[in-house]
C-alpha cells in the first residue's frame, strides 16, 4: 500500500514540492509539540531535507 501511494504522489508532485509540503506540515507539528527533543530532532531532518 505504501508503495502504491508513493508512486502515486511522486507522479502527480515534483519532489520539490513534497519537500516543501513536509517542510510546512513539519514546522506546524512541532510548534504544536511541548517536547523540546523533537524541536532538536526537527532541526537536523530540516538540515538533511534542504
């Protein structure tokens, strides 16, 4: 199933795009987040994905 809805998405978005969405979803998630660890966490995926 997974595999089925990555073909999916990545032939409808550019990886750009997909990036830039996780990105976005991301940012909101951890501001939400009371726990300081995923706000260090969340610095180095943000690092790699850029």
């Amino acid at each position: 199933m997974n595999i089925v809805v990555s073909k999916l998405l990545t032939s409808l978005l550019s990886e750009k795009i997909l990036k830039a969405v996780l990105l976005k979803l991301g940012d909101y998630f951890i501001a939400k987040s009371d726990n300081k660890l995923d706000d260090e966490i969340w610095a180095e995926v943000k690092k790699a994905l850029k």
